[in-house]
C-alpha cells in the first residue's frame, strides 16, 4: 500500500501544485470507482481535495476533518451539528471551503464536479477550470432532489469541459455544451488480472456449490431483485454470490434462498480473490430510468479477471460488449441460465484472446491521460479566456479558516 506524502493532508509551503477539488456524493471509503481511479492518478500532479457531503453528528459547531488516504488524496468531510437547517448547512459548507482553500490562495485551481448540487456552497468560486464528469444521471436515481436538474442545467453553462461515463450519457449531454468528451468506464487491468494468478479462496465462500455466478457493487434500486429470485430458482444447484452494501431499497426485500449469498461489502484489494472463484461474473440490472444511461464499471472489470459474463440488455453494455461478443446478454431467467449454460460449455481460449485484445485498449491510465490533455488545452496560454478564470480564490474569507 502506498504511503501518503508527507505533506498531506496540510499543504507544504513550497507546494506550487495545481489544487484539483473534487465535489462528490459518493463518500471516498464507499465503493473504489470511477472517483477513486481518476483522483488517485491525478495526485501524481495535483494537490487533490476530495469534499465529501456533510456528516451530521453531536458538535457544538461545523468542522472540518481532513485525512490523507493511500495515493496522495486528501479527503474532506463537513462535520455539521444535528438540527442544522438546509440554509444554514450550505452556508456552514461555504465557510469551511473558503478556509480550506485560503492556505492555498495565488495557486490554480480545477473545480471537479461530480454533483451539480455542489454548486449551493462552491458556486461562488471562480476556478481556473470547471470540470463536470457525468458518471451518471443523478436525476435519475431514487431519492434525487427535485433541482438536480437545474442546478445542473447551472453547472453544464459555466463548465469548461464536460465528461461522461458512457455512450449513452454522451448522446444525451452532447448537445448542451461545446466540449463533452465521452469516457467510458476503464479497468484496473493489473488489479483484477490477478483473478487468474489463482489467489486463495476467500473463506466465506469455501463450501459453495458450483457453478457460482458473482456479483459485486451497490446493491440498489438498479438491481433486478425478482431476476436474482427466479434464476436461484430455476437453478438451485447454481450459487449466487452477491458482494456489496445494500443502500436505498430495503434489506428484507432481498430474496433469500439456500442458494443466494449476500455477503455484504469487501474491499476493492480483496476482490480479485472472489472473483477467481467464480465461474460467472452476473449483471442482473433491473431496466429502469436508473440503469437508462449506466456503463457498469464491473463490466471490464470481470472480463480482466478471465470471467464470462452475463447481463441484462443495459444499453450500453449491449452497445460496447454485447454486439462485439464478449458479454452475453439475456432479458429473463430462463433465457439467462440458457447462456450461462453455454458460457459454461464452451472453449474459453479464443473468447478470452479477443477479450485481452479489447481491454488492453482501455485502463485508467489511459483516461486519466486525455483527461489531463483536455485540461491543458483549456488552460493553455491560446485558449480563449473565460469570464473569472484566474480569479480562483478572490472571494474567499481568511476567516473560515478557523474551522480547517
């Protein structure tokens, strides 16, 4: 595991870094995706900030906390007292960003957008760059706020760069803004290729009939629940390994069989150890207004570790792996457990040579770096400058830096 810099998470005098904050609603320490990857790697050049949503808990006063994690991040979490009214957090927010940013005054300064909603508290900052990366469609998903939609109709007219997660998402934002850039998900090829080096089997699956079919992210609303129930009951000798927290839809709701293993969450290290024990990799995305414009992460992710996969027809998962024949698609139980039962049969070597050959096209890396690309053709010296860039830190109070 890597070390943080001994800097962090308090920046070094002579730290002239460019200042990468990045605005999330998924919490750091939630699930390692499409965040994590692109942070992790814009540390080797940037000071990254990563300011989670508030924590509400028993304090006399709004607080901020700062941790450094492995890779050179440094995470931010607002710490609000019980009660705070919704105006009063946005304000409480405003002041503890002003202080955050106050030490690094006279610094550039990247504004990463994963919420439009970020923009109550950091609209006022006038960043060097805005980037949006729509890694989703957040009006979309359970429980949104009724103006996710304008304050992102806000946040796409003052972005300098907009990035989607995916085909679909692209199509739909690609005409609201001069420079949207599609991004789809990418694989820690290294990570999950270590599935095929035959790693132990992890404990709590030891004893588990085969053939296992695995799943492993946020269990939600995108999951079709009543596919997991039928499957398990078509097949019962199969096993169904579910890894992942269960956020938004209720635990009980879940369906229980003999044969279904909800085993809750695991760390992204120890992944590439569950993975080497299953035989297929199972996307049971229910086809909703959720999963209209997802592009599952897992995807590349199963194919890096050896492991055939089965989805539902997610457009996009049809689009980039279905139509190529490295991801089989079915839209019911019965159609389902007929591909599995030929993902089971058939010869894995020539599938697996064009899987290898597809993936080494697509990483992180490789994201990361055209990410950083575009930033530089924003910023560089011909670009055409935009209204309040170079005034980053104008408005801000060196008073809120009590609160840091």
């Amino acid at each position: 595991m890597n070390e943080a810099p001994p800097c962090a998470p308090m920046p070094c005098a002579a730290d002239a870094r460019p200042v990468l904050l990045c605005l999330s609603h998924l919490r750091w320490d939630f699930v390692f995706q499409r965040p994590q990857h692109l942070m992790t790697r814009a540390a080797a050049a940037h000071e990254v900030i990563f300011l989670e949503e508030p924590l509400h808990q028993d304090v006399p006063a709004p607080r901020l906390d700062l941790s450094a994690r492995p890779g050179g991040v440094t995470v931010a979490q607002p710490i609000l007292p019980h009660g705070t009214a919704p105006d009063a957090a946005v304000a409480a927010q405003r002041a503890l960003l002003d202080g955050l940013l106050a030490p690094r005054a006279g610094r550039r300064l990247i504004a990463w957008f994963y919420t439009p909603m970020a923009l109550a508290f950091a609209g006022h900052l006038h960043p060097d760059v805005t980037v949006y990366d729509c890694m989703d469609e957040l009006s979309a998903f359970r429980g949104a706020p009724p103006a996710m939609l304008e304050m992102e109709r806000r946040l796409i007219a003052r972005a300098d760069l907009v990035f989607t997660g995916g085909r679909s998402l692209y199509e739909a934002k690609r005409g609201r803004h001069a420079r949207v850039h599609c991004f789809p998900s990418s694989i820690d090829t290294a990570h999950f290729g270590q599935a095929r080096l035959g790693p132990a089997e992890p404990e709590a699956m030891r004893g588990l009939a085969h053939p296992r079919l695995g799943f492993f992210g946020v269990i939600d609303e995108r999951m079709d629940i009543d596919l997991v129930a039928k499957l398990a009951a078509l097949r019962p000798a199969w096993s169904f390994v579910m890894i992942g927290p269960v956020v938004k839809i209720d635990e009980a709701a879940l369906p229980r069989a003999a044969n279904i293993h909800w085993l809750g969450g695991r760390d992204y290290a120890d992944l590439p150890a569950h993975l080497a024990h299953w035989d297929v990799g199972f996307m049971p995305f229910a086809l909703n207004e959720s999963t209209r414009f997802i592009s599952p992460t897992k995807t590349p992710e199963f194919l890096a570790a050896g492991l055939p996969v089965v989805s539902t027809p997610v457009v996009d998962v049809v689009r980039d792996y279905g139509d190529a024949g490295l991801v089989e698609i079915a839209d019911d139980a019965a159609a389902m457990a007929a591909r599995v039962e030929m993902m089971l049969a058939r010869d894995r070597a020539p599938w697996l040579a064009r899987v290898d050959a597809t993936i080494a096209r697509n990483s992180w890396d490789i994201t990361w770096g055209r990410m950083a690309g575009l930033i530089s053709d924003v910023t560089a010296p011909q670009a055409a400058p935009r209204a309040g860039a170079g005034r980053a830190f104008q408005t801000i109070r060196a008073a809120g830096a009590a609160h840091v």
